[in-house]
C-alpha cells in the first residue's frame, strides 16, 4: 500500500521567544520567560529537523551523558514546548470535566493503566505558578469557550491557546527527559531488531484531526498538527514506516540522522573519517563503547 500523507501544522501553534528552567515545588520545570514574546509557528515546517533533534536529546539521556540547560532551552526557543498537557489526557477535553484519564503518568509513576487526576490538581502540575483562584478562573474560561463555539476546530486551538501555549504553562524537565530518552531507546531497539516488548507511551495519535477535504483537492489525506509531541511521534513513525528507511543511527558517534542515501552509515564526514582510523588500526567498532569529541567512554545505557 502506498499513501500520500501529508502533515500541516494548525496555525495556532505558538513559541515563545525565550524560556527559563526554574524550581517550583522540589520539580524543574522548562517554562517561558516572563514577558518573553509569542509568535506563531509551523511546527511541521521543519519536521525532520525537529525529529532528529528530539532523537538526539534522548540519545544522551539514553547513554547517561550530560545536557546542557542551555541546550534544552534552545530547543524550547526553536520548537516550543511538546504540549504534555494535552498529549496524556485520554479525555481531550478534560477542563470540561471534574476528572483526567491520564496515561501512563508523566512517565515517571511507571503506572500501566490509567490513572484519574483531579482536573485542578492536573492543572496545577503543569501550571505551578497559577494559585488556586487563578486556575479555577482559568477552568470557567475554558468552559464558557465550550458553550460559545460549537466547531470543534475553534475550541480545541482556543483551549489550546489558554493552556499549552499560556505564558504560564511549564513541563518538567523529567518529563521531557523521559519521552526523549523513550522516543530514542524505541529507536536504537528497533534498528537491533530487539523485541519491542516495551509499552509505547508516547505513540498517540489520539488528539489527531483529519483533513479528508485534501482528498478532494490534491489527492492527499492530510493530519493537522496541534502541538509538537504529536509532530514528533507521527513523523517518527512515518519515517519507520518507509520502505527504505532513511531514519538511521551513526555507526560512530550514535546520533539519530536522516541519510540522503540509503547506504549512508555516518551521520558526518568527519565521523565516516574518524571511523576509518580506528578500522585502520585494526580496532573493531564495538556497540558497546561511546565515541565523543573528547575520547571514548563505554556505554552504559539508561534502559529502565
Ligand atoms: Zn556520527
């Protein structure tokens, strides 16, 4: 079976123009900078770049090497936060209701099924700042955005707006560092043929809108896009999905790549060089040592 699938990214996505991590109730949070700015974003517009840097944030965390504050908050600055908020909650819709189905908590419980969360309580996680008069506040909003618009595309960008892409909305940095790491792992296993008995928490495709009217117009069948986890997780599984698969693992350094080429082992020329050196010295290249700028460390990967 082939297909024409096409990505196209909800016009109302948004970035903010700068982030912070910052330390609220013994929890890291990523969260933007107070009156940093708000832009609007096409977050499939650079979809394989986004993929490959998601990959490659799980990577490290997968070998237990160090990342830099900076560099998540980079990422955030390019790309926006992933919309955990949202991605978790079973029921979409959950300011609406006195309860959240969330999956698999956080990844960070460990809990298999799902588990209820009172919706304020919910809130409150990923709106740490908010106090309990500004989330309820917050909640009949939401709630009176549901009795005026009766189109569903409207309320989800609308409800969307006020959470995910408030100035207030923050995720916790082990959150972030879990997905990564799960997206990466899912990664490595696959290409080792390793069984994938391991849960998929971070394949949902739940919260997907069609866009079936694309059939119509240029033969297509469109997903829109609302916030970055479900760009991240669909292009992930597109790209396992090809025929010929272009999504690959660096033979020397370990990084997530796209190839031009089919064939292509090395994510660098430089790595393809250094690569050949160690051949050359009749070093076999085991999988169980790491190669870095600074020398070699053997790999122990982070695989609970
Ligand atoms: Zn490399």
């Amino acid at each position: 079976m082939k297909t024409n699938l096409r990505l196209e990214s909800s016009p109302f996505c948004y970035v903010y123009s700068k982030y912070k991590i910052e330390e609220i109730n013994g929890k890291r949070y990523v969260m933007p900078e107070e009156k940093a700015a708000r832009k609007a974003i096409s977050i499939t517009e650079h979809i394989d770049d986004l993929l490959i840097e998601t990959l490659n944030i799980g990577k490290k965390e997968f070998f237990r090497q160090p990342i830099e504050e900076f560099e998540l908050l980079n990422y955030y600055a390019k790309y926006g936060s992933f919309g955990f908020m949202i991605d978790l909650a079973i029921n979409k819709y959950f300011v609406l209701d006195e309860k959240v189905a969330v999956r698999d908590p956080f990844y960070i419980n460990k809990k298999e099924n799902v588990d209820f969360i009172n919706t304020e309580e919910y809130l409150k996680f990923f709106l740490p700042k908010l106090n309990k008069r500004e989330i309820n506040s917050l909640i009949k909003k939401c709630k009176s955005a549901a009795n005026e618009n009766r189109k569903e595309d409207y309320l989800t960008s609308i409800i969307n707006e006020y959470l995910i892409y408030s100035e207030h909305y923050a995720e916790p940095l082990e959150l972030i560092l879990n997905y990564t790491r799960a997206l990466y792992k899912h990664f490595y296993w696959a290409l080792d043929n390793k069984p994938l008995t391991m849960k998929l928490p971070f394949l949902s495709v739940n919260h997907l809108e069609h866009k079936i009217e694309d059939l119509y117009y240029n033969n297509s069948f469109g997903f829109t896009i609302n916030y970055l986890k479900q760009a991240i997780d669909i292009s992930y599984s597109m790209q396992m999905a090809q025929d010929v698969r272009l999504l690959k693992i660096c033979n020397f350094c370990e990084k997530a790549f796209i190839a031009n080429n089919p064939k292509a082992e090395y994510d660098t020329p430089q790595c393809k060089n250094k690569a050949n050196v160690y051949k050359s010295r009749g070093k076999t290249i085991s999988r169980n040592v790491i190669h870095a700028d600074d020398g070699i460390t053997v790999k122990i990967p982070n695989i609970d």
